[in-house]
C-alpha cells in the first residue's frame, strides 16, 4: 500500500516545523472541515503540513505505511485520526519511533508501552455532544 500524499504545504524559513496529519478519509464534510481548519491553522503558524488520507476505515496497513512515511519525512509531529481504536495498540512506536502523535478525533487505545508516544489527545465528547444536543429540544 502507498502512502500517497493529499496535501503538502511548504513554508520558507529554517524555524518551520513539519507536521503530518492521517485522516481515515475525507469522504465526508466532517474530515473534510477538521482537515480545512488544520490547513488553515499551518498557515497561520508557518507550519509545513503535509496530509494523508487512509481511503477509509478498514485501510489499517495504508495507514501503518503513511506513518512510516511522515517518520522518514522528518515530522515534528503526527496527528493521528486512527482508522480503529485498537489498529495501534501494541506498536506504535514501530512506525514512529519517537516522533510523538496526537491522537485526534478518534480514540486510539494503547498499552503501556506506547502510552508514552501519545503526547495528547484532541476531539470531541461524544456523548457530551449528543447530550448538549438532546437538552436544547
């Protein structure tokens, strides 16, 4: 499976840090407007951000590659919308060795060996949502 690349942004200057973001896809305007704020937020910051779409959730091996290939590219940092929660559990750190992940959106569950690869989490409280969203009716 390649690691093709949806998006690179390149931004001039020697203090530019590199990021990558893996998204399950962007089928929909959900990851398509998380992906929209991350470009637009690269900008701002002059961050390089170079972007993976996996091709949907059972594409775990597609996304096993698109980690290995932002750790060759030299990544700051890796956001990581995980094809499955568990797809990672025992060997993330195969693929990132030690660039650190952010897990976004979707849960990523790790043992206690890879819990020290995953330096944060961002995303929505689903259930939270749900009943914000339920209360207001």
């Amino acid at each position: 499976m390649s690691a093709e690349v949806i998006a690179a942004q390149s931004k001039q200057g020697k203090s530019a840090e590199k990021v990558c973001a893996i998204y399950p896809h962007l089928k929909d305007s959900y990851w398509l407007s998380v992906n929209y704020g991350m470009v637009m937020e690269a900008e701002k910051q002059n961050i390089n951000l170079k972007v993976f779409e996996s091709g949907g959730y059972p594409n775990v091996d597609k996304q096993r590659s698109q980690l290995v290939a932002c750790r060759d590219w030299g990544a700051d940092a890796i956001i990581l919308g995980t094809v499955s929660p568990t797809a990672f559990s025992n060997d993330l750190s195969q693929y990132t060795k030690d660039t650190p992940v952010f897990a976004t959106v979707n849960h990523l569950v790790a043992d206690k060996a890879q819990e020290s690869h995953i330096k944060g989490v961002v995303g929505v409280d689903w259930y939270w949502m749900g009943y914000k969203v339920g209360e207001s009716r």
